[in-house]
C-alpha cells in the first residue's frame, strides 16, 4: 500500500474524494507518521488527535467536499483554534485554550480539513531558529542537528518530516519564507490583507500575515485559495477577489515563461551569502531563462535600510500588542500570593513569563517609541518603509516579479547564532523588504548545498500572488523536488 | 484673602476636558452591547477583553457622533486622520493600551459661546477626537471600597472599549473672578448641545460625561502658571466648585511664596476642595503611535455634509425660541440655561403644565432644594411629569400653593406621585363647605370682638380670622374660599 504521508495534498484530496482512501485513513497515517518520528523532530506543540479524527469522519460521511476535504493540516500554535491550547511557544500562555478560532481556522473546518495539531515556533514568532521557543527547539528533518528556521520551523519540519501535507504559518519578516528555505519545502506570504489577522496572536500588526505551506506549489496555491480572502474582523483586510493562484500554478506547471521578466536584486547579489546558496540561485536562473523568461537587474538602493527599519518598526509595535499578557486575564499568573501589589503580579508575570529574545524586542520597541527617541527611531524607519515600497513600485515597472535567495545561509547548526542577534537577524536579510512594503513573496526549493536545502525567492507587486505561483511552479518543474534523508 | 480679594491680584486661566460616553448601540471596536448596569462582564467578547488574536473594527456610527459634535462645536472635521495607541499598564484597560487619537484628532478648532450674567464669552475648542472607554475596578474586603485593605480586586469589562468623546477646550484667560460660573456655563451648554443631538444621554451622575478641570493662576502681565488637573468632577455644582477651590487653594500658596506643582488632583464631593492625587513626577510616556490595526479615518465630503444638515437646532436658538414662549426675559432665560432646567421646564410643559408654573417649581422649590443636596437638578429626584402632575393639582384648585410645597417635598423624598403623596400625607384643599362652614362659625364665635369689627365694617381685621380657620383646617383650605365665606357669614358681603 502506498504510504499516505508521502502524497501530496492535491492527491490526497483526489483519492478521498474517489472514495479510495478515506479521509479517516489519510489522517490516521499522519498521526501515527507523528506518534512515530515527532519525538524526535519536536515539529508539534500539541497534537489534536480526537479533533482531526472528527473532522475526518464528517467529510467520510459526506457532510463536507472541497478541493482539499480530508486533507489533514498543522497549524502554527499563534493562531488561535478554539478548545485546542494556543502559546505562542511562550509560557506566558501555556495552558490557554482561546474560546474562539482564528477566521483561517473557521475556512479550514469549513473546507473539511482536519486540523493535526500545533506547531512550534520561535516565542511569538520572534526568530528565525524555533531555539526561541519555550517548549524546546525543533529539530530540521534534513539533520536533526540544525535549525528547521524560524519562526515557523515547527510547520516547514512537519512538512519535510510527512508529519503533515500542508500547514499554516504567519510570516512578518520571513517567517514562513525562511524556514521553508531550510527544510526544503514552499512557503508562500501572501499580499499582506489578503489573508485574515483575525485571531493570529499579533507580533507585528503591519506585517504579519498569515500563509500557506506545502511540498509543492500547487498544493500551497490550493491552500492559498482555501484561506484567503476579506474578512470585516480585519480592518485592514483587503475586499478584493483573491488572485487566482491555483489557475497560476497550473500554468507555471507547463514550464512556459516566454515574456516573464525577472528582476534581480543588484543590491542582494553576493550580500553575505554563502557561495552554495549563490550557485544554486544562479543554476535556477539558467534553469528560468531556458523556460524563456527575461533576466534584468534592478537596483532597489533602499533595501540596505530593511533590516534596521523592520528592527525598529516590529519591537515597537510588539512592545505595544504583547502589553496584554499581564497575568489578569489569562494565562500564567505569578506571584498572586497576597504578598505582591497588582503592579507587582503583572511585572513577576511577563518577567516570567517571556523569554529573552521577546523580552530583547520588546525593550527595543518600547525605547523606540518613547517621547524624544520616536521621531529618529520609529519616525525613520517607518520613512524608510516608504522608500522601500518606492523601491518595489519601481522595481515592478520594469520587470513582473523580482528574484534572490530566500535566505543567505542553509541551515545552521544550533547554537551557532543565538549568542549574537544581528547573526540571527541576517537570516531574514532578503524576506524582510517583502514584508515592509505588503507584497506577496514565495519560497521554493530550488537546489542543494552540502546537501542541505536552498530556497529561491519570487516577490511579486501586491495583489498580484498568482504571478509569482506561476513563476515558482515553472522552477520547481524544472529543478524537481528534493527529498530529506529517512528519519 | 476672600475670593473676591484673590480675584484682584490674580489672574486665572482655565481649561476643560470632558469626556462624553457615547450611546451607541455597540461598542466601539466590537459588536458587544454598551447597556447600562448590566451583570458584569455580561457585554464581552474576545475584542473587548483583549484575548490573544482579537481585532478591532471601527463602528461607524460613533465616527458619525464624533463628527456630529465637532460640527455643532463650530470645528474643521480632519479629512484624514488615524487613532493612535496610549501605551500604560493598568488591569482595567484590557489591551494595556487605550485606542485614542492623538496628533490627528477627527475634529479641530471649533468655539462655543456662554452667556453669564449677560454677557457672551467664546470658550475655544481645541479638538475632539474619539477613544475607548476602560473597564471598572471593584476593591473588595476592605473597609473603604478602596485598594489599601481589600483583599480581592474585581474587574467589570462591561464597560471596556464603550466609545467615548473627548473634547478638549483651549486654555481661556481673562475670565477674572467669574471663572468658576463660566465653567460650569459652559459644561452645561456643551451638555445641552451633546444631548440635542442625542448621540449620549450626558448623565453626570451616572458618569456619562466626566470633567477634568484644568486651572492655574498668573500675576497680570505675567506668563500663566502651572496648571493642575482636577478629576473625579462629577456635575455641574462641582464644576463650578473645583475652580473656585482650586483658585483659593494656588493662590494661597502663591501668596506664601510657594510653587504651584503640576499634578493630577481628585475633586471632594463632601468638601467641595481639591487633593492630590498621583504626582506627576513619574509622569507616565503613553509611547503614542498610529494604530496599525486600523485603517485611517477618511469621512468623505458629502458624508460631513449630510451630517451637517441633520443636525438639530442649536440650544442656544432654541432658547430664544423658548424664551418667546414662555414670555420671560433673556436673563431669566439664561438663569434657566445655567441652572440646567431648559429641558426639565420644557418636558413639564410638554407633560401638561402651564410655562409659568414649571418654571416657578423648577427655578424655585427644586433648585432651592437640589442646593442644599448638593446634586444637579435633574437629579433632586422629581421628574417633569411628576411636577407638571403637581400643577395641573394646583390648577385644579385641589392644592394651594403652601400644600402643594408639601408635596413636592414628598415627591422629592421619593414617597411616589404627586397624587399618591396627597393621598398618603392627606394634603388636600378642603372645599367641603359643611366643614369649612363649621371652621368659620367655630372661629366667629372664639372671637367675637374681631367679628364685631369686620361686621362694623373693618374689613381689613378678616385676616386674622382667616389665619384662625387656616390654622384649624391645618392649612388644607383655600384661603380666598375661607375670607369669601367669613364675610357671607358676618353678613358683609
């Protein structure tokens, strides 16, 4: 019998939806996929096995079709799903079980997708490693000794490890981008709007955005179309139709790009980057070009001032949206032992309560917009914002979509970047832009080096996702797609 | 020094900012409903309480009211503006930041006008902008109902994220020793053009308008001083009273060579003085910045301007409207305005009283009364219908003016109707000739001297006979009755 775990979602839902398998059996192979190889891969935070069992048998007994019905899911634990505990990968809420679920959580039971579990992450998604979870790091399937990337390392190494055929994360500077980079798997962020915020515990409410993940891009393009699109619980969602990104994937499939026009960064070539991700990027170039697309270099002089710009636009609004975890609601409470003011409880609780790279921005953010530091930190950067959405309108007059590697470096070894954060921070060199001016951008694998997985990224103009599905999905037709080792 | 002494030497400036509790129907970023005196933590959801991932959504109508009264204020209405979050800790405040507006306000630059004793002094608005209102903090266990000495603190999120106007008036100087009545003038004028347009029901006492009363005072020609804020200032009364005490309080201090602090002062109802409050010395950096997660204020046009053409007639046209209706003069009419009674006196007459006689109990029994209780009018405890049921008694000849005194006592001391009061109380107006027949004979015949009089044609001496049957009839006769059937029985008529 075919091993169910390694399908992908799109063959999946056509076999359950045959009736060949059920979505019982399809759910019940990933679960025990998980039972049998998370213990060493820690892709999970909490694993719903009764939830997504009871979702499997309501599109068993046809209560539900879709183009992904029965088609078993991982879920980032900063989205909220109702009755199943949600962290962060903080202490600060473990043991929280929000009375409600996200909007993408309500479209996926919606589309009769049976939610696995919870995956882990760096602490309120801030990392790019998952070290910064409070619950332990997760391990990349590729080599259990380095980091599946962050934050959303636990989704990209559900994916790599066939614990999961597709997942949900929230990228706010590469978080779903990067660690699918480093597990050798596609992660799309779409046009920030174009996906609800509306319950995704909020890092940075300007720049997260929620989005699929897959092993192929057209499974991610169908997942993509399962949670996009407005909802008025979101101000800042955008009422317009969602892009149509599966139609997109289709076409890119047929490995045409005659009159696409790539754009290559010329301020990201050979910026720190490890000369195996430079190769691999420039293999997958020739590779685009012999499917006939264009290759132009533009220049974008504002992208040198992301990364500074977004350390100080994502702190500051962290400092201000983590200020609720204060022990009175919900969550760990310290120090309530009739010896301490409220002040006090609320202090012992986030100090407590929040680990140190959280603690770090959210001392960042908070200097950031104090009175008299506002106008050079928060004032500037959010200047720079505006250049750099300049810079991509620009950009995107000359050519349709815009190339570079996902991230400078495959994936390192742990402990090799925790001790200075600019180290870590690096590893978003390249997604951050992206998510300062709103646009969508994609990751796919597109090579090895040392036989680690690198990521090729495809940033397109907001609203336009479907160009970039199409221009992922010719690469990956073109270079294949690569495998981890047996776990 | 006297006040008056004070008010030679020094020279005060004041300021005010109210906040208006909006009635909407909803919240503000929530369809959670805004009821008064609900079970706490009835009107919640995951926004309002600020649970992980909740999002806000602005409510349209509220953004309609803020510009209603900015419009009515005489203000520019921003044709693009955002909220901003006001970052400090506090346990009622769900998010630990207040969604507020802050260098963007919807509405700027606007003036009302108050007349006080009869003369118009123009108030200047600064910016009216709107916010959330806070949750409510109970301290329970204690003695006091306050923090020290409770052993539980209980929070009601009913009231969290209640949308709420705050308008805030420019610094005014050269108001001399009339500040403190200028104040108050214009707290309840600002109250009666809110409650016109009927987007809050402006209850001081409920908390749905609150006032901080900023002062300071400066020698002439000298820069103005240090200002203090004073909350907790709950009604009109003490609107007026925090200005005059805080004036008496600074300048004494001055006097002495002291220096005025900046600091947050809290308002004694039961003195009628200011205390201090926190001291501003770690004065708090609310680290404002734009809202990310809502989208810019952009009214259009054509929006302002329908809001602009429904907005109703301004209290103080309709003052003079009434004050033609009524037949009074404009400083009678501005008496009625200050002390709060345009819409108690016109809901009397609307209730079935002559203009002349809601005027008269409300201008004089219940203010004399809401005085010596300290509270605002509307709140002495009768209602309009209850004094225009009083009236009509009066009217009706069932009461004199004396009984009907005695009953609006009962009314205000909430013993129920005017009817059910004279009921309970036996205050009636005896036209019951066979008794009033008997009281006269009886008191003709206990004074036969002044009887002689009256029948030798000393009219006047019937006044004390009068008084005699009064007193007998313990007040409850109509005195002209009585004198008209004194003289028939003395033969003088």
């Amino acid at each position: 019998m075919t091993d169910l775990t390694r399908l992908s979602a799109a063959s999946l839902a056509a076999k359950i939806a045959s009736k060949e398998v059920s979505a019982v059996e399809v759910t019940t192979a990933h679960l025990d996929r998980i039972a049998a190889v998370d213990p060493r891969v820690h892709a999970f935070l909490h694993v719903d096995r009764e939830g997504a069992l009871d979702a499997a048998r309501k599109v068993d007994a046809g209560e539900i079709t879709g183009p992904l019905a029965g088609v078993p899911i991982a879920v980032k634990d900063v989205v909220t799903t109702k009755g199943v505990p949600t962290t962060a990968a903080s202490k600060i809420l473990e043991g929280w079980k929000p009375p409600y679920d996200a909007t993408i959580v309500e479209r996926l039971k919606k589309a009769g997708m049976p939610i696995l579990g919870k995956t882990n992450m760096d602490e309120f998604a801030m990392g790019s490693s998952t070290e910064y979870s409070a619950y332990g790091a997760t391990n990349n399937p590729w080599d259990l000794g380095r980091i599946p990337g962050g934050s959303g390392g636990g989704s990209a190494a559900a994916l790599a490890a066939y614990e999961a055929p597709l997942a949900i994360g929230t990228d706010t500077g590469g978080s779903i981008r990067q660690p699918g980079a480093v597990t050798g798997t596609v992660g799309a962020k779409p046009t920030y709007g174009g996906t609800s915020r509306y319950g995704l515990i909020a890092f940075s409410s300007s720049l997260d955005t929620p989005g699929p993940c897959g092993r192929t891009v057209e499974d991610t393009a169908l997942l993509h179309s399962v949670m996009a699109g407005y909802d008025p619980r979101d101000s800042t969602s955008i009422n317009q139709p969602v892009p149509d990104v599966i139609k997109a994937a289709q076409l890119g499939k047929n490995g045409d790009l005659s009159g696409v026009k790539l754009g290559v960064v010329k301020e990201f070539a050979g910026d720190g980057s490890e000369p195996g991700v430079l190769s691999a990027f420039k293999d997958s170039l020739e590779a685009l070009v012999k499917l006939g697309a264009e290759i132009v270099e533009v220049s974008c002089p504002n992208f040198q001032y992301a990364l500074p710009a977004y350390y100080l636009i994502a702190p500051s609004e962290a400092s201000s949206n983590l200020a609720r975890f204060d022990g009175v609601r919900y969550g760990l409470r310290e120090g309530d032992n009739g010896s301490h003011s409220l002040e006090e409880v609320m202090s012992l609780t986030r100090e407590g309560g929040f680990g140190p790279e959280v603690k770090r921005r959210i001392i960042i953010g908070t200097y950031a917009l104090s009175s008299g530091y506002y106008d050079a930190y928060y004032g500037q950067a959010q200047k720079v914002r505006t250049l750099i959405t300049r810079d991509f309108q620009s950009a995107f007059e000359q050519v349709d979509v815009l190339v570079s590697p996902t991230t400078p470096f495959v994936a390192f070894p742990f402990g090799s970047r925790t001790s200075d954060p600019y180290q870590m921070y690096l590893a978003d060199l390249f997604t951050i832009p992206t998510n300062l001016y709103g646009g969508p951008a994609i990751s796919v694998p597109c090579g090895l080096s040392e036989g680690l997985p690198v990521g090729f990224q495809i940033m397109a103009p907001t609203m336009a996702d479907d160009r970039m599905y199409r221009v992922a999905a010719a690469l990956e037709s073109a270079v294949g797609s690569f495998t981890p080792p047996e776990l | 020094m006297t006040y008056e002494e004070i008010l030679t030497k020094y020279e005060p400036v004041v300021g005010l900012e109210t906040h208006v509790e909006l009635g909407t129907r909803t919240k503000m970023f929530c369809g959670c409903k805004t009821d008064f005196g609900a079970e706490p933590n009835t009107q919640t959801c995951p926004v309002c309480l600020a649970l992980p991932g909740a999002l806000p959504v602005m409510n349209r109508a509220a953004i309609a009211a803020t510009i209603q009264i900015g419009l009515a204020l005489n203000c520019d209405i921003a044709e693009w503006c955002r909220m901003a979050r006001k970052n400090y800790f506090y346990p009622d405040m769900p998010k630990n930041f207040q969604t507020s507006q802050y260098d963007e306000p919807l509405c700027v630059e606007g003036y009302v006008d108050v007349v006080v004793d009869g003369k118009e002094y123009r108030i200047g608005i600064e910016r009216v902008h709107i916010e959330e209102d806070t949750g409510k903090t109970l301290h329970v266990g204690g003695a006091t109902g306050r923090i020290h000495g409770a052993t539980e603190s209980l929070v009601d999120y009913n009231r969290a994220g209640i949308p709420l106007v705050e308008i805030v008036t420019k610094p005014v100087p050269g108001l001399g020793s009339l500040a403190p009545e200028i104040a108050k003038a214009y707290v309840a004028e600002l109250r009666d053009i809110v409650r016109a347009l009927g987007v809050s029901d402006v209850r001081m006492e409920q908390g749905s308008m609150r006032c901080d009363v900023n002062t300071s005072l400066n020698l002439p020609g000298e820069e103005w001083g240090t200002r203090t804020e004073t909350k907790n200032v709950n009604s009109l009364r003490s609107v007026e009273r925090a200005v005059r005490s805080e004036i008496i309080r600074q300048a004494a201090i001055l006097d002495d060579g002291g220096k005025i602090f900046q600091e947050t002062r809290h308002f004694q109802e039961t003195t009628g003085d200011t205390r201090s409050g926190r001291s501003k010395e770690t004065a708090t950096d609310y680290r404002y910045f734009p809202e990310p997660d809502l989208v810019p204020i952009a009214p259009a046009p054509e929006w302002v301007a329908e809001l602009k053409a429904a907005l109703p007639e301004k209290p103080s046209v309709k003052r003079a409207r009434l004050r033609e209706d009524w037949g009074i003069s404009e400083v009678d009419m501005q008496s009625v305005a200050n002390a709060g009674a345009v819409e108690l006196i016109e809901e009397t007459i609307a209730a079935g009283s002559s203009a002349a006689g809601a005027r008269k109990w409300w201008m004089g029994e219940l203010a004399r009364r809401a005085n010596e209780l300290d509270v605002d009018l509307a709140a002495v405890g009768a209602t309009p219908a209850q004094v225009a049921a009083l009236q009509k008694l009066v009217d009706a000849g069932k009461l004199n003016d004396k009984l009907a005194r005695q009953v609006l006592e009962g009314v205000v001391a909430g013993e129920g109707d005017p009817a059910e009061v004279m009921a309970s109380r036996g205050l009636e107006v005896v036209n019951d000739t066979g008794a009033l027949t008997k009281a006269v004979d009886e008191a003709i015949a206990a004074n036969p001297e002044i009887a002689a009089k009256i029948r030798d044609g000393k009219v006047a001496a019937a006044g004390a006979l009068v008084g005699a049957v009064m007193k007998t009839t313990r007040g409850q006769a109509d005195a002209k009755a009585v004198r008209d059937l004194l003289l028939e029985r003395l033969g003088v008529s």
